[in-house]
C-alpha cells in the first residue's frame, strides 16, 4: 500500500460554527465510499450530506510541510 484515504466530514452552521469530524483511514477510495453509505443516515451527518470530503494522502510523505500560519496570514482581510 502506497497511499491511504482519509475520510473527513465538515459542516458550518450558526449555532456549532464549523466543525470537523474524522470518520476514518481507508485502504481505497471505495472503502472510504463505503464508509460514507454506512454513516450518511447517522444524526449530524445526515442534515449536512454534502460535508464528506475523501483526501489520498502517500504513505511515509510529509504533507504539510510549510509550517503554521494565522488564518489573516493567508487570507489579508484587506487583499
């Protein structure tokens, strides 16, 4: 195996603001695919269908490796 998927779910809303939930680390795409029918009707998930994102990430790589900046570091408020 030379890369894996990672299966998050994020929604935004008034009340919570944004939240991030990590649903799990899957083999393939379609087994993360899978993951999604067998959670999607669970409560959370299932009023914010659209939040599912599936990201490959290669194994033994460094995927964030430009260190860590402000939220207004990388979006200027005035830019």
């Amino acid at each position: 195996m030379t890369s894996v998927h990672l299966l998050m779910h994020v929604r935004s809303d008034d009340e919570d603001g944004e939240s991030a939930k990590m649903i799990g680390v899957y083999s393939s795409e379609s087994a993360a695919r899978a993951a999604i029918e067998r959670v999607m009707s669970q409560p959370g998930f299932a009023d914010h269908p659209d939040g599912f994102h599936i990201d490959e990430y290669e194994i033994d790589q460094d995927n964030w490796s430009g260190g860590f900046i402000s939220w207004d570091e990388a979006y200027p408020p005035n830019a």
